[in-house]
C-alpha cells in the first residue's frame, strides 16, 4: 500500500504544483486531475466489483464455518455499500454538470454549422 501512495505522489505532485503544466493555470490544473479522475473511475469499479466476489466466494466456500460465513457476509455488506456510493457519487456529479452547465466535457462542444438562407440558393 506504501508504495502505491508513492507512486501516485510520485506523478501527481508535479501537477499539482503545475511543473508540468504547459498552460500554468487553474483551468489547466483542473482539466489535468480531471484526466486522472477519469482514469481511476474504471479501475476502481473493477476492484468493488472483485472485492464483493471475493466476499461471496468466502461466503460460499466457509464450509459452515461461522467466522468465516461472517467474514464473507461482512465484506459483501461493504462491497454492496462502495458500489452504491460509487454511483450515488457518480449521478450527483452528473446531475451538477448538467445543472450548472459542463464546461469542460463532450457535452459542452458546440458544433455551428453554417446556415442556408434562401436568398442564398442559386
């Protein structure tokens, strides 16, 4: 775990001190943690997901052992309970974006395309 630490510190200091920010601002540092979120969010629903399997497998295979029963049933308890904080997370931020206006995501690309008037036909 220490060296997990590490190695984020490792590649995410220099960008929050922004000695890697060619743009030197605010909005460039934002959009930088925003990629790194955006990275984190699959690998994190993976290791839920697997933590709750990893419950359920103990649960299964305890073999009526009771401790274990418990163990597995415990850790099902709080795969169930990430997973749901994960997604309750997950919509309150969409629900901001779309409330306040997404202003650095796909939804805030607008595309102009140029107009016809009929004076214009030939």
């Amino acid at each position: 775990m220490k060296k997990i630490c590490a190695a984020l510190c490792v590649f995410t200091v220099p960008r929050i001190a922004s000695a890697q920010n060619p743009q030197g601002d605010l909005q460039g540092l934002v959009v930088n943690m925003g990629y790194i979120v955006n990275l984190l969010i699959p690998i994190v629903s993976t290791l839920v997901v697997v933590f709750f399997f990893w419950g359920l497998a103990m649960f299964v295979l305890s073999a009526g052992d009771e401790e274990q029963a418990k163990k597995g049933k415990s850790i099902m308890i709080w795969g169930i309970f990430s997973l749901f904080l994960m997604i309750t997370i997950w919509g309150i931020v969409g629900f901001m974006q779309n409330t306040i206006g997404n202003t650095y995501g796909p939804a805030s690309i607008d595309v102009t395309l140029p107009g016809i008037t009929p004076g214009q036909v030939l």
